[in-house]
C-alpha cells in the first residue's frame, strides 16, 4: 500500500471513489465534491485547498480514501473552533492552516474514511490514514488536524487513539412508520399538533402553490431563481456566498435523482425554494431562500414538506441542517453530532481537552 495526496478529484478516477462510497452518501459521492471544485466553490482562493488522502495499490488501485483540505479559516465547518484559533494564537503560535476532513458548507453526519466494505484490510487501511493525518501534521509543523461529521464508530476509534472526542447536538425527524403526515401528528402532543396545524393553515391563506421537484423536472429557471433566493439568505446571515451558481448546474446535471428541491409560487412566480439532498435512508436539508418575507413559510417548505417526503417515499430520518432548538415543536429530536480533533502541541492539547469537557456539560444539561 502507498499513500497519496490529491489535489483535485479531477485527478481521481470517479468510479473507483465512488466504490468506495460504499453506502452512497449525496455528500461524500465524487459528483457532489468534485462540484464543488469545478465550480471554485472550493479552492485555495476561498481557503480550501483539496488535500485528499488516497490509499493505492501497486498497479494504483484506489483502496482508501479520506476528503481532506488544507484550511486558511474556520468558516463554512458548522464546528466552531474560532475561539481555540484565538486562544492558540494569543499565546503565540499559528493556528492556520490547519487539516480538515469534512464536507464543505455541509453540517451532515456521514463517512469521512472510505473503505471498500469487500476489502479484508480495511483495518489496516483505516490505521494507515489516520496515521498520515497525525504524520502531515507533525511533518508540516501544523496545529491540528480535525475529522467533522463522522458517526460514533469512527469517532470511538479515533478516541482510542488518543483524538479527542467532541460531541455536538443537531435535531433530526424519525420516521416511525408512520402512514400520513396527519398519523404523524396524531402522535404528537396536543400543543404541538395544533401550532402545526395553525401554521400550516397561516400558509394557505397566502395562496402559495407549493411543488417538490427532482429529476429531470428540475431545470435552469428553477436554479437560477433558487440560487437568487440562496444568495439573499447568506447575504443577511453571514455576508458571503460560498456557491457558485455553476454549482447548482452541475449537482443538477450530475445528481438531479439525488435532489429533491421544493418550492413556493405565487401567482406563477417562484417566490422561495428548499434544497434537499435524497441518500439511502435520509432526506437531507441544506440551503433555503425566498424573496417574500412570509410567516412560518421556513418552516412548511424545510420541515413540513421533508417531512411528508419522507412518509410518502419511507425515508427513516430527517436532518434539516445546523442548530434550531425551535425543531423540537415541530417532531424533531435532539441527536448528538461528532467530530475528532489532533492537536500537536501537549498544553494546547490539553486546554481543547478542558474546554471540550466542560462544553459536554452544558450541552448535556
């Protein structure tokens, strides 16, 4: 086995990464990162510098994989470290840049070391990536490295090698076989159930006609509108977009099956949009915008619509995204989130170490 280190997926063959995306995750498909290349969305430039970590055989037979990018910043991560970064630097060292295995701009649960499942060396594979991460840290002189979004199993295997473990909260919609979204409601409390109900009649009085879309009836009209209504939402949360529009054309043209994107109109006219990425057992929730401020219509087209999707197409679970305690009235439930973090100095270490374990606390009162 030797070890490589890929700055484009250009430069990877797409069909074997993708055998190693075994469960066929959206996000971790060699479509949807290359995308983000191709588009700039990811590059040096915006502080992503792609530094994937390839495991071949002799005759260059991709037999591991690991996303990974050299990063100049903390933003677009949704684990937030900007006050380690602060704190490493006060004390005079450089926080930046850093290596991160993640999915750009994408807060979702799912592999971040690739493994054909057929393979009998995984074992040994899983050992040897982890070991370069730790190694181009200490090669580089860099100050961490940091795996984000990755499943309890990985998480407990990175721990026994000494990584710490730090736990985040997300809120997610199980499906509980239920058979409409009014069997869905029936199993809520009273309270829930009529604020569900209150807001979802307030939507009708607007006279919006709502459309889930995906496949081929997805088309430029629809993204050129939706990326107009992506941009309106970075610019009054954050201040900067991250995708580019040539984004979105390539995910529709690569990826449309795996999309599903449902939208508002209003007089014929397309007024706001939620984008949804469709995996194996789960809807996944991303980007949202519209150009009408309308009440409670965030949370028809990002919850309520995924989750009658869901139902209708027996998808196990909802993720809608980062955040919002607000989820928990509407039948989400909280689900712990994980990353792992390596740290080559020994007292910073050591101070992430304290500051996680009291942040556990707090997340779990």
């Amino acid at each position: 086995m030797k070890i490589e280190l890929a700055s484009s997926l250009n430069n990877i063959d797409k069909n074997q990464w993708n055998e190693l995306n075994a469960c066929n995750h959206p996000f971790t498909s060699y479509d949807f990162l290359n995308a983000l290349e191709i588009s700039h969305s990811v590059s040096s430039k915006t502080g992503w510098t792609p530094k994937h970590i390839l495991v071949k055989t002799d005759d260059n037979t991709i037999i591991g994989a690991s996303p990974n990018y050299l990063k100049m910043h903390s933003y677009g991560e949704y684990i937030f470290d900007h006050s380690w970064a602060n704190a490493f630097e006060n004390a005079g060292g450089q926080y930046y840049p850093k290596l991160l295995s993640a999915i750009p701009f994408t807060p979702a649960t799912g592999p971040r070391i690739l493994l054909n499942p057929k393979n009998k060396d995984n074992e040994n594979i899983l050992k040897l990536i982890i070991d370069t991460y730790e190694q181009l840290v200490k090669n580089n002189n860099l100050s961490s490295a940091h795996i984000n979004f990755i499943t309890k199993k990985l998480s407990n295997k990175l721990n026994e090698r000494n990584w710490i473990k730090r736990e985040g909260l997300q809120f997610h919609w199980h499906n509980k076989e239920y058979k409409s979204f009014d069997d869905f409601l029936d199993k809520l409390k009273s309270t829930k159930r009529k604020a569900i109900k209150k807001e979802r009649k307030k939507i009708n009085e607007y006279g919006l006609t709502i459309e889930r879309i995906t496949g081929d009836d997805l088309n430029s009209e629809v993204w050129d509108a939706f990326y107009e209504f992506y941009l309106s939402t970075i610019d009054k949360k954050w201040g900067g977009a991250y995708l580019t529009k040539e984004f979105f054309y390539l995910i529709n043209q690569n990826m449309k099956n795996n999309i599903l994107l449902v939208i508002a109109k209003k007089s014929n006219e397309i007024i706001a949009g939620a984008l949804n990425f469709i995996g194996k057992n789960t809807l996944y929730g991303r980007n949202w915008g519209t150009k009408l401020e309308i009440p409670f219509l965030h949370f028809e087209l990002c919850y309520y619509q995924a989750i009658e999707y869901a139902i209708e197409n027996n998808i196990q679970i909802v993720e809608a995204g980062a955040q919002g305690h607000h989820k928990i009235q509407r039948g989400y439930v909280a689900t712990s989130t994980y990353s792992s973090h390596y740290i080559q100095n020994s007292s910073f270490d050591k101070a992430v170490r304290s500051f996680v374990k009291m942040e556990a606390k707090e997340i779990n009162n």
